[in-house]
C-alpha cells in the first residue's frame, strides 16, 4: 500500500469530520447566502479547481457515455440531494445534529448492497441494522418529542436531514463501476460540476438576491469549502474507496462525527441531548459491527477452510 493512500485516508477522517461546522458557519448569519447559492459556489468552483489542470494536461479522458450518465446520476445525489440536503438542514439545525444523523451512511450502504446483490443477510447483520436504526431514531427523539418548540421542531429541516445520507449512501452504491473506468479527480469534478449546474437551477428558481456583502468568517468557510472539503477531500475520498477494502473506506463514518461534534462544541457553542449522543453511540457500535462482519466475510471468501461461521 503507498504511503500516499494513508494521507488520502487521514483527509477523509480529519476534513469531512469539519465539513458541517463550516457549512454552519456560513449559513448562521442574517446576511448569508441561500443554501443552494452557497451549494452552487462551491461546487463550481471545486469541479473547476480540480478540472482546470486535468485538462491543461490533456488527462480530463471520460471514456463512454455510461460512464458519464453514472457521474451525472451520482453528482444530483451526492450533492443536491446528499450534502445538499444535509445543507438546506444546517440553515436550522445544529451542525452536530446533522453529523449525528449522517453517521448512519453506513447502515443505509449495507440496505442498498443487499437489495443490489440480491443476497441474503446474516443474523448479526439484520442486528447491526436494527440497533442501527434505532440509533438514529433516538438521534431524532429531542427534536420530534419537542412539538411546538419552534426553536427545535423543524419538520422541513429534519425530514430533509434524514433524506440526506439515504440519497448519499445511493450515490456511493451507483458510483461504484467508475472505478473502473475513469480516474478519481474527472469523476469527482465531473459530479461535482453536475451538482452545481443542478444547484444554480435551483437557487434561480428560489430567486433569492445575492447577499451585498460577505463577513470575514462566511468567506474563509467558503474558501475552505471550495479548496479543501470539495476539490481535496472529495477526491481523497474516492481513491480512498479504490485504494483500501471497502470496510476501511466506510471506516470515516466513525471517525468524522467525533471530529465535528468535537469542533461544534469547541466553536459553535452547541450542546447536544443525551438522548441524541446515546443514539449516534448505538449508531457507531452498529456500523462498527457490520464494517467488521463485512471484513470477516472477505476474508473468509479470499481463504476458504480458514474461518467457518459457527
């Protein structure tokens, strides 16, 4: 294994673990972009920061039509639907209630792989799942149990929060026969110039203006949004799906909602309920369960005679 795919890898675990507190920090003030306006940006941007010397070297090579209808399908839901909605979530939830419930990707990978390979699922799998889902209920218990709080009971905001990691964990399972046939930055700028185009139409049918004057911390978060969350992680993220068996490239789902609870805490000054961090706890123990069946399962298949399930 290069050197280079562990430095690919601690990006996935450090970068994406910041992404939701800085969206936060973008969206908070009264003078903020929309979302999509900010989805639109930083999208563009990152897709032309990752695009530009790919094409200046003649290496920008999209070799079929499939190819490019998967980057297309999968770029509308990564990041219309998938950060997207994560996005439209954080102009009103707290950022460590968002990450909380993206810790679940995992879980809704596992549902998508099963229904695709039409093959049946062990015991501790269906367990895993159950303790999962139950996780990420009590993730949402707080904010459903305090009905006519308009401070916490968002319906809009929570549905499409939820929404969010069902439609990535689809992008990630669609994207997948790419790896094969295109090199990680043209499929990450690829999809993300689709999210964008996908975004600008949005945002020009929501009509909002655009904000007169940016304050110094929407800008950095912006930058830091185009540069690294988008033209560096991203693509990190998709030769690290190349680069590692599939149980250590969903092993960020454990490791990122640490990082940005950790830094909401630190920054944003939010407190999360019990309740929720109990539920993302379960989450975690779930996903660790089936990303270790999974690893299990592999290596049985790669070595028959060595491990038999008892």
């Amino acid at each position: 294994m290069p050197s280079a795919a562990y430095l690919h890898l601690a990006i996935v675990y450090v970068v994406w673990g910041t992404v939701y507190p800085v969206i936060r920090v973008a969206l908070i003030d009264a003078n903020a972009p929309t979302p999509m306006q900010l989805q639109t940006g930083r999208l563009l941007l990152s897709a032309a920061v990752l695009a530009t010397p790919l094409v200046l070297r003649a290496r920008f090579i999209v070799k079929d039509r499939r190819a490019l209808a998967l980057c297309l399908v999968s770029g509308f839901l990564f990041w219309v639907t998938g950060n997207g909605f994560a996005t439209l979530a954080l102009r009103q939830l707290p950022a460590g209630f968002v990450t909380m419930v993206a810790a679940g990707i995992p879980l809704w990978t596992a549902v998508f792989q099963s229904l695709v390979d039409r093959q049946g699922i062990s015991r501790m799998q269906v367990a895993s799942l159950v303790f999962g889902f139950i996780g990420i209920a009590l993730v949402f218990f707080p904010a459903l149990s305090s009905v006519g709080q308009a401070d916490l009971y968002k319906p809009f905001e929570l549905t499409v929060a939820f929404l969010a990691p069902v439609t990535w964990a689809l992008g990630s399972m669609l994207q997948r026969p790419l790896q094969k046939t295109m090199a990680p930055e043209v499929a990450a700028s690829v999809q993300m110039a689709a999210g964008g185009v996908c975004c600008l139409v949005l945002a020009s049918i929501e009509g909002a203006p655009l904000p007169d004057r940016f304050s110094q911390a929407e800008i950095i978060a912006f930058l830091y949004l185009v540069l690294f969350v988008g033209a560096l992680c991203f693509s990190s993220y998709i030769k690290v799906t190349r680069l590692f068996p599939p149980h250590i490239g969903a092993s960020f789902a454990y490791v990122n909602p640490v990082v940005s609870l950790l830094l909401a805490w630190l920054f944003l000054g939010e407190q999360i309920a019990l309740t929720s961090l109990l539920g993302m706890a379960t989450v975690i123990a779930s996903v660790v369960v089936l990303l270790w069946h999974a690893h299990r399962s592999a290596y049985r298949a790669a070595t028959p005679g060595v491990l038999r399930d008892r």
